[in-house]
C-alpha cells in the first residue's frame, strides 16, 4: 500500500498551515519581546528582519495552503453543502492572507524606509510598527480559530 496524491497534497496542506500560522506566531511572540526593550533602533531592525520573513515563509505557506486546499476541494468533488468549515476556512484565508499577510511584507518595509529618512524615534515609524503588530494580532486570532475549525471539523 503506497501513498497516493491526495495523502501528499494533504501532508502539504498541513505543512503550509504550519508554517503561515508559526510564522505569525513567531512575529507576535518576538515582537512582543522586542517592544518590552523599548528600543527604536531596535524595532527597526525587528521590521527590516519580518519583512524578509514575510515574504520568505507566510506568503509561500499561505499560497501553498490555498492551491493545496483548492486541490483537495476539487478531489471531493467540491461539494462544501455538508461541510460548512470548508467555506469558513476559505472566508478566514482570503480575509487574514488580504487583511495581513499580503501587506505585512510592504508595510514593514516602509517602516524601515520612514526610519531611514526620519530616523527611527520618528512618531509615524512608530505607530506604522504599532499598526503591523495590531493587524498581525488580529490574523493570529483568526488563524489559530480557522486551525481549530479545520481540526474539529464540526457538521
């Protein structure tokens, strides 16, 4: 008994939520720890890093978790009538991977920008930081919720 397609785009699947939602994690968790130093300087260099982690991991792993997901819908014949966390698993995707994710990377980078210009104590590079850490919270909630419907599969 080998294993088939559907187990390895599944296995991807898997992989890719684990990756965008500990990627957000991760960002919250050192963000969190770099805004109890207080350093400016420091909260720079923490946007330049995140934006390149952005682009690196959460945007692949997000894409990667829709094209999987599209994939194994289009395997069950994409019948979500009887299953309703399909739908709000893709309603949570486009509205986190649009709301954050996509614009995380650019925001971050304009941080780095106004901070390069205005220097990194510039109150506009702080609430721009402060904005990226407040939308990025708001994605955490709705991953973590989207990863417990997508586990207990409720019908």
């Amino acid at each position: 008994m080998g294993i088939s397609l559907h187990d390895v785009i599944l296995l991807v699947h898997v992989a890719a939520a684990v990756a965008w939602l500990g990627s957000v994690l991760a960002f919250e968790v050192l963000a969190a720890r770099q805004r109890g130093r207080g350093d400016a300087a420091e909260g720079v260099a923490f946007a330049l890093d995140h934006a390149f982690f952005t682009r690196a991991v959460a945007l692949p792993g997000a894409l990667a978790l829709l094209l999987s997901g599209g994939w194994l819908m289009h395997d069950g014949g994409f019948e979500i009538r009887e299953s309703w966390w399909i739908g709000a698993g893709l309603g949570i995707w486009f509205v986190a991977f649009l709301g954050s994710t996509m614009l995380r990377g650019p925001q971050l980078a304009r941080v780095v920008r106004g901070a390069a210009e205005a220097g990194p104590d510039d109150e506009d590079v702080r609430w721009r930081l402060r904005q990226v850490r407040m939308v990025t919270r708001g994605e955490l909630l709705l991953l973590t919720v989207a990863l417990a419907v997508m586990v207990l599969k409720p019908t």
